[in-house]
C-alpha cells in the first residue's frame, strides 16, 4: 500500500523538531538521496515510512494529532474543519483566505469551493438553493470509476448527502471504496469523509455498510484526540446498539451523544442534532436524559 506525499513530509517537520539528522533517521533503511527523492514524490510505500516513523520514536497517535491539529498555519484544513463541525468562532479568517485563494491542486480546489458555499449557506450568505445548483454543476466531474481522489470524493458525498434519490453515485461502493484507502491519501480529511459516510450510511439505514465501516472508524478515532469525531463515536455506537438490538449499548453510548450535544456553543447544532435523534432512534431526547440521569443518580446515591 502506497500513502500520500503529506505523511512524508509531516514527518520531515517532526524530524526537524526532533533535532534528527537525515542520516540517522535514514540508516540501513534507504539512503538520503532516496528520502529527499520521497519528499518529493506522490506516493510513499507504507513499509517504508513506517520504518522512518518507528525510527524517530513516534506513536501513530502523536503522527495524527501532530498532521491534523499542530502543523503549519493552513487555512484551507482549518476552514474545511470549522464548516463541517459548525464552529464559526474564528472562521473569518480562514473563510477569506480560502474564498480569495486558487489552490494550485485544481481537486482541492473544487473541495474548497464547495465548503466556501455551503458555509456561505449556513451563515445565510447565499440561499440552500444557490448552494444545491454549485453541487449540481459539479455532477458531470465525479465519476464513480475514476481512480480514488479523496477531495473529490469529498465532493462526491456531499453530493449523495444533497440529491440522495436522483444521484447516480452508490453509497455503499463509496463506502467499501472508502474503507479501503482512508489511511492512505489525507488523515485531515479521512476524519471528515469517515463522519460524513457514517452519517449518510445511519440516515439512510444502510445497516451491512455501516456496521462494516464503524469497526474501522473505533480504530482510526482511538488515535484522533478531537472532542467532535469522538462525541460522533458515541452517536454511531449508539447506533449500531440499535440496529443489532443491543439496547444496554445503545443506551450507553446515546446518553453520552446527549450530553455532548448540550455542551455544545452552537444553539442551532444542538436543535437540528435532538431532531436527527427523536428520527433516527424514535425516542423523545428530553425524556429519555431525565430517566438515564435519575438512573445515574440513583445509583450513586443509594
């Protein structure tokens, strides 16, 4: 298996602030010539960076929070992060830059684009029909047997999401597609893709595609320290206590959803995600917090 460019040169950085030189973290693995070539290069084999990696003494765990969260001043994954878990507290910044920029990857431009409209959509900027005909116009790019792209793939989910009943694309393909590469192109936008299939996959009650992808999602998010994707966890596990009658994990994982969402800071998120639940689970939220609540209590209590 090949990985992308990015991994490579993230951990470049973190070998710079390691203070390792090329010639150590390179010894009886691949010469520097061969290193600086990857750098440089659209794919690295796996076999390869994780010998590197193991090398300069990093879990997977600090690899992934360091390439999501730590490296460079990049407005355009920021953005892309801040419009899919509505956290508008300081996009303005990042929303000029990536409206203003051309990114010179037309893939990820398209992508950037994309988000640029749909937050302009969220924060009423434009109206949810201007947003859908965007969508619209990008059908005819997106074909479904064309060799994995992960920004356009993220464009082809949002397009599943928008025109779930007239789309050509398969939901399940995407998701056994997905399942195979998502480690393999961008860690920023696998956390993203992954929520986004697993969303379509539980309102769309496909239960053999979602129940396959979730096992693979427990792995990936153990090492993503973000406070939304695991709070998503919790919906999704809930979830599949639900679809395989396991009402104990349902329960479980449902309550701790809930009370994340009203920790969060957003008003309207938290409105839209108690609907998603009284639909999805067929439960009244409030009802359903008091009862676990007084259950906690009583157990605590007596």
């Amino acid at each position: 298996m090949n990985l992308s460019n990015d991994f490579m040169l993230t951990l470049d950085k973190m070998r710079l602030a390691k203070k390792v030189s090329v010639s150590d973290l390179c010894q009886d693995i691949i010469t520097e010539r061969t290193y600086y070539r990857m750098l440089k290069a659209d794919h690295v084999r796996t076999s390869t960076f994780t010998a590197l990696i193991e090398r300069l003494g990093i879990e997977l765990s600090e690899f992934i929070h360091h390439t999501t969260f730590v490296r460079k001043n990049d407005s355009r994954f920021k953005f892309i992060y801040r419009v899919h878990t509505a956290f508008y507290r300081d996009i303005d910044e990042h929303y000029e830059n990536v409206r203003d920029g051309v990114d010179p990857n037309i893939e990820l431009d398209l992508l950037l684009n994309v988000y640029v409209k749909r937050y302009e959509w969220q924060s009423g900027k434009i109206t949810e029909a201007e947003y859908l005909e965007h969508l619209s116009s990008l059908i005819p790019d997106i074909h479904e047997d064309a060799p994995f792209n992960i920004y356009l793939f993220n464009i082809r989910l949002f397009i599943l999401e928008a025109f779930p009943d007239t789309c050509s694309f398969s939901l399940e393909q995407a998701a056994l597609q997905f399942e195979k590469v998502a480690l393999g192109f961008s860690v920023n936008l696998s956390a993203v893709c992954y929520d986004m299939i697993l969303h379509l996959l539980m309102t769309q009650q496909k239960h053999e595609a979602f129940h396959t992808l979730i096992a693979k999602y427990v792995t990936f998010i153990t090492y993503f320290p973000n406070r939304y994707f695991i709070m998503r966890l919790n919906l999704y596990k809930a979830y599949l206590g639900k679809i395989t009658n396991d009402q104990t994990m349902r329960d479980r994982y449902l309550y701790k959803y809930l009370i994340n969402v009203l920790s969060m800071e957003n008003p309207d998120n938290t409105t839209i995600n108690f609907a998603e639940v009284r639909h999805v689970f067929g439960i009244d939220h409030v009802a359903f917090l008091r009862k676990k609540t007084e259950e906690i209590l009583r157990g605590t209590y007596d």
